[in-house]
C-alpha cells in the first residue's frame, strides 16, 4: 500500500499537469468534447485498453486489465464545469466564461494518475478495471445517460468506486479522507404544479375561480407533509423555490405555477412524499373548485454506500494514509450526486477526498467563483484509487 503511494508521489507533476488542462478548457453538461478528446489522448499515450468514446454523448471508458483472474471495478469520475466566470487568479484559469468550480478537473486528473499507475502494476492486479469519465454531473444527467448507453457492461461492473474532492464536509481536512456508511446525499427531484382556475376581474371574485389562492394555501399545506406526515427523524427537504401567476394587479389569473424540488434519504420516504404532493395539490384545488395539474420528475435516488464494502474501503484508506486521517462523516448532505445511478445498480462506495487548504487561501466553498484545490493532496486520491483496485478483492 505504501509503494502505492510512492509511486503516485512520483507522478505529482503529471497529475498536476492534466488537472491544470482540464482547468483551462472547462466545459458544461453533456457538451464536453474538448475535455473528453483530451483525456482520449492521454489514456491512449499511457496505453489503456478498450478506450470507448462517445458513451451517452461525451462520456468516455477505458479498462486496465489484470493479468490474474477477477472481477471488475468501476472507478468513476466526473468531468464537467459550471456556468460561473472564474476569479481566481491562478496562471492557468479559465478564460471562457466557465470555471471548474467543484474540482471535477482534479477528479479527472487522479482518475488519470490511477489508471497509469495500475497500467504499470498489471502483473498484480487481479481482474479488470473500468474508468469511467462521466460528463453532466452539475444536472445530474450523465450518470443515467452513460448508464443507458452500456457504461457498465462489456465487461460488467461487478463493483464501483468514486470520490468528491474539495471541503463539502467541514470535519475532512486537507490530506484526510472521509467515509459514510449507507445514505449520504440525497434523492433529488423537481416539481411542477400549475393551479387551474377561471379568470376574472378583481373586482368581482365571486365571478372566478383564484388559482393565485389555490396556491397561496398549497404553498403553507405541503410544509405539513413534512412536519406533521413524517417522523422528525426522517430527513426529508420540500422547497419550493418558483411561483408565477398573473400579469395584472387587478386581473384574476387563468393559472399559477409553483416549482420546487424535494430531498430524501430513504426511497419508501421519497414515494410518500411524492404521492402525498400529488394528493394535497389536488384536494386544495378541488377544495377551491379548481383543478391542479402535478408534474413529478424523479432525479438521481439516495446515494447509498454499500456498508460492507465501504468498510472494506475505510480499513485499506487506513492502512494506506494513517486511521488518523481516516475519519467517519458524522451527517449526510441533501445536496445530490448522480454517482447513485451507478451506486443502485452495484455495491460500492462514495468518498470524500480533503482537497482544500486553508493555510494555502483555498478557503471558499464548492461553485464559488475562488474556489480552488491544494494539488499536493492530488497523488493520495490517485493512490486511493489505483491501491484500493489492487487490494479490493483480497
């Protein structure tokens, strides 16, 4: 395990090199051509197999192939950026309007490193290893994309690996590395409602049907699926976070719309509160003599790690980095990350990587547009990987 981080300490440069690229050409969603031919060219320069292009738009696999018999690990890493015009003053910042504001260029980078480390360490690993660049994680589309278009087959992924790198939990500091066991982010979904009523003038109300009061009245109703439908223990977050309705002040609208999103840990918690929106939108309409029309869109589930296997990895991030820089998350987020697609489908796990450095400036949060990485705490990430792929099945 220590040779293993050695050998990533010795390839610090390189890994630097690659995320400092991909931090110049950030680019959004599931348009990532740029980054996905650049990180084409270096897998093929460091001679992986099977390189795949093209996987649900711009996602891009390649596979490490063992020379012992086994089964095969996914390791994700998400490539994209965000909409946020860059402040950082570093030599090497984005120029287009973009930035890589969330760290996915070092997540890129160590998933790089990982995969030319294991590339010169064949003779010892047992069975396959797929990398896997995933575009469109910021809307949550490219997991389920590359998953559609067979990411996790040819081979099958028997098992599957990824981490966050920056400070989204305060208890991880630079150099650490942080574990959950079972949910740790949540479900996301998004909601429409469009309250239907009959227009008129204000003046003469009992002439109409208000659907600004439909929803005046849902907005406070929903709140209670919350705080008076579920357990205080169960976490769960309805925010609605749009409405629009009528264009005059003294007009009765035809309609109003609220939109809004809902979070979860628990998937029986995320059907109730679905089915329970659909049921209070609509007896507050008919209530009113209107009618409610509810859009649900289910976003990525609960990420989930598999407590066997995160255990698994907790005892090999310890043994590689010290127990004292292996630390337990004490609460999940209800932000979301669509590596739960993959972590429904296969056991495994998802963790956090300490990347900021106060003592360094890199004190600003995740989408912010000074946020930056200490790269010194690149090569434990590629080791994290790349050790864990060797060690994972013994």
């Amino acid at each position: 395990m220590q040779r293993i981080l050695e050998e990533a300490k010795k390839i610090s440069e390189e890994i630097t090199g690659w995320r400092r690229h991909l931090h110049e050409i950030p680019e959004l969603g599931l348009e990532t051509p740029k980054t996905a031919a650049y990180i084409v060219q270096e897998l093929k320069k460091m001679g992986a197999e099977d390189i795949r292009e093209h996987i649900g738009g711009w996602g891009v696999s390649a596979l490490v192939k063992g020379e012992k018999p086994g089964k095969t690990l996914g390791i994700r890493a998400d490539c994209d950026a965000l909409p946020i015009k860059e402040e950082t003053g570093l030599p090497f910042a984005s120029k287009n309007g973009l930035m890589h504001a969330c760290g996915h260029d070092a997540h890129a980078a160590m998933a790089l490193s990982a995969a030319k480390l294991l590339l010169a360490s064949k003779a010892e690993l047992a069975g396959t290893v797929k990398f896997i660049f995933q575009p469109a994680e910021e809307n949550v589309q490219g997991a389920k994309a590359m998953i559609d278009d067979g990411v996790m087959e040819n081979p099958h992924v028997d098992a599957l690996i990824g981490l966050h790198t920056g400070c989204l939990w305060k208890e991880i500091g630079p150099g650490e590395i942080g574990v959950r066991f079972g949910s740790m982010m949540a479900a996301v979904d998004r909601f429409v409602v469009t309250f239907k009523g009959k227009g008129g003038h204000g003046a003469t109300p009992h002439l109409a049907v208000d659907p600004v009061t439909m929803t005046a009245t849902a907005v406070l109703e929903l709140q209670t699926i919350l705080s008076r439908e579920l357990s205080p223990l169960d976490s769960a977050v309805l925010t609605i976070g749009r409405i629009e309705g009528g264009r005059a002040f003294n007009i009765i609208a035809e309609n109003c719309v609220i939109e809004g999103t809902v979070r979860t840990l628990n998937p029986t918690t995320r059907a109730f509160v679905e089915e329970r929106i659909r049921t209070v939108a609509s007896r507050v309409a008919e209530g009113m003599r209107g009618d409610a029309e509810v859009a649900y869109e289910a976003g990525p589930p609960a990420l989930i790690n598999n407590a066997d296997f995160t255990r698994k990895f907790q005892a090999f991030a310890a043994g590689l980095a010290g127990a004292e820089k292996v630390k337990e998350i004490g609460e999940p987020t209800m932000g979301g990350e669509d590596v739960a697609y993959f972590l429904e489908m296969v056991p495994g796990t998802f963790f956090v990587h300490g990347g900021c450095n106060p003592e360094k400036g890199q004190v600003y949060p995740h989408h912010n547009p000074k946020f930056d990485l200490d790269e010194e705490t690149f090569p434990l990430g590629a080791a994290l990987f790349a050790g864990f792929a060797l060690n994972w099945q013994n």
